[in-house]
C-alpha cells in the first residue's frame, strides 16, 4: 500500500533524525527543492525538510505543496515528516487545518487530517469524524483506475486510522462497520484494537459472507505490536492448533504466536511439533517456529533445505537460513544446494548467495571520518 510505504518512510525520518530545527528556512528549503535539477540536491533538501518543523502557515502551505505537488514517496514522505513535527501546543495551526479540511480535494484532507493527529485540535475531530463516517465508494483503493477515487479511498481510511488512534474504544464501532463494506479497514481493527478485535476476526474467518471473510483475512495478516501480540499469544496458540479452525485463522495466528514467543515458548513449540500427529498442525508449528527469528529455527530449517519436495519452500528456507546462520556457517548449506538441489534455478539463486556473500565479506571496512 502506497499510502502506508509513505507514512512508514516519514515516521522513521521524524524519529531517527534530530528534532532541531535545521537553520534554513522552510519556505526557503521549499523554494530550493522546487528549483533544483541535481538529484544529489534534491535528497539533501528533502533531508533538511524532514528534519524542519513548520513554524508558520507558509510553511505549511508549503509543505502541503510538496506533498500535493510531487506524487514521489520520498517528498512526500520528507513534507509529512516534516508537519509529524507539531504537537499540541502548535495551536496556532488549527484554523489553517480545519479550512483544509473542509475544502472538497481529499489530498488537502489527507494532509490535514495527518497534521491533526499530531495537534489535537478538539473543534476538528467532528470534520474526521464525518470524512471516516462516509460510504466507500470503492471496495478497495485497488478496485479503481481512477486516481482521485483512490485519493478519495485514502483519505477516508487514514480519517478512520486517525479516529482509532485519537479516540480509542470509541472508533471501534465505526471502524468495524467500514471495515464491512472495504475489508482493508480491517487492519485499522488489528493494528488498534487486537484483542478486541481477535475474536471478531476469528468469527467473521467462519462466515459464509465474502465481505467477512475478505475483512477477516485482511485484519489477521495485519502488523500488530508485539505487546498486544504476547497479551492474545495463548488464544492465537490454541486457535492455530485448531484442525476446526479456517486455514487463514491457524495460518496467520501461528505466525503471530512464534512472532511473540521467547526462548522457552520456542522451545516448547519444537516438542510440540515433534509430538504432534497431524500433517497441518505439524506445518502451523512449524510456520510458528520460524516467525519466532530463533535460533532454535535452524535445524529444521536445514531439514526443510534438504528434504522439502516444494522448491519454493527449500527456496524459503535457505533465505531465513541466510538472516539466522552466521556466514561462515550458512555458506556450506549455500554450497550444499548449489551443488544437490534437483531445480535449476535454485542451484543458481544458491550460488549467487554464495557470491553475494563472499563480496560483502570480503569488502574493505569503511575509513572512519578523521577527528576534527
């Protein structure tokens, strides 16, 4: 998604960066980039925008120009970085959003609606409120060609994003009936209300209804934080373990379960596996095994390498052997399948690992800068 790849971009500028504000200007950071041709200059004033807060209504209108202006994730990525910055005392802004709000274009309520969560302005929450309370037009932002009925499809799911995160409990009703109607709502339940949310996921995974279980997939594939995570592991444990259970319920729960499983709760889903006697429960387990980034993960994962008659699945497993195993002790199981591996092309991807690998090592260390 679009949208999220962008906010995500934003948010670790905002919190990797420094908050001082750079010593430019941000109408004068804006008129520089709008300016430039040389690329290299362009990523350094992005980099300088996303590190400045706005500290008058030209610098947001400016910075509402770049996000308006440039469709590319990285200016628009630096410009809400940028307006992330703000916070509750910044009030002066509020009359500038809340205009913002109530124009008709949605790329001028998205931006306004992403500068309030930061704000807080009380007298602007009933303006979301009724951008979120809308009908969809669409099922998905991916159901139109049309660009503005996807802007129209954004806006109003970052203002239902912006409800669940401003008013908590209170947005869980609207959020569950959008999430009926354009089933990517249900990830605003995941990522805002997972324990609440759970139960209801599970029950419309069953459903006969496609709308359900569309929002049921959705919401279970969602990121959810691994504190809400480790509150529900025991129900998500139970319920993937469920041969009753729908695949998506036992597929994503046991992924979200190893995702929050320490060392001994891996452990224990090892034996669990070795004790267990059916063929999916034993793949649910091990999917869970190897969410968990643990160590534990490598012999079976070795055995998956080896033994797995799926190409893509031996394919998987070489790659997470990669992440895990130090190199000196991934490169003869690289070796190994780029010499035995019956598919082609596997033997091939096994091989460039292996070449991949050795450059990295083998590259000089960087020079530290001189001290000064």
């Amino acid at each position: 998604m679009i949208i999220a790849a962008i906010l995500a971009v934003a948010l670790f500028q905002a919190r990797a960066q420094s908050t001082t504000a750079t010593d430019e200007s941000l109408w004068h950071l804006h008129d520089d980039f709008v300016s430039s041709t040389n690329r290299a200059d362009q990523v350094r004033l992005l980099s300088e925008i996303s590190q400045t807060k706005p500290s008058s209504p030209q610098d947001l209108s400016d910075l509402f120009d770049l996000f308006a202006r440039y469709p590319q994730n990285s200016t628009r990525a630096a410009a809400v970085a940028s307006v992330s910055r703000l916070g509750p005392d910044d009030y002066d802004f509020a009359p500038m959003l809340r205009d913002y709000l109530a124009q008709p274009d949605s790329k001028t309520q998205f931006f306004a609606i992403l500068a309030e969560l930061r704000l807080r302005d009380p007298k602007a929450l009933p303006l979301i409120e009724k951008l979120a309370a809308q009908k969809f037009s669409v099922k998905s932002a991916e159901n139109t060609p049309f660009p503005g009925q996807q802007d129209d499809w954004w806006t109003q799911y970052e203002a239902l994003n912006a409800l669940a995160e401003w008013e908590g409990d209170a947005a869980f009703k609207l959020v569950k009936k959008q999430a009926l109607s354009a089933p990517d709502v249900a990830r605003i339940l995941a990522a805002h209300f997972w324990p609440k949310a759970l139960p209801l996921l599970v029950d419309w995974a069953r459903s006969d209804r496609q709308n359900r279980k569309d929002a049921a997939h959705q919401g279970l594939s969602a990121d959810v934080s691994l504190s809400d995570l480790r509150l529900t592991r025991a129900t998500m444990l139970a319920l993937a373990l469920d041969p009753k259970q729908p695949d998506d319920v036992r597929h994503y729960l046991a992924i979200k379960a190893g995702l929050c499983s320490d060392d001994a709760q891996v452990a224990a889903l090892v034996q669990k596996r070795q004790n267990a006697k059916d063929a999916q429960t034993k793949l649910y387990l091990l999917g869970a095994i190897y969410a968990s980034r643990n160590p534990r993960a490598i012999p079976l994962l070795e055995e998956d390498l080896k033994t797995n008659p799926d190409p893509e699945a031996r394919r998987g497993a070489l790659i997470e052997l990669k992440e895990l195993m130090p190199p000196a002790d991934y490169r003869p199981l690289a070796l190994w399948s780029s010499q035995n591996d019956a598919d082609p092309a596997l033997r091939d991807f096994a091989q460039n690992s292996i070449a991949v690998s050795s450059a990295a090592t083998a590259a000089p260390p960087q020079n530290p800068a001189p001290a000064r």
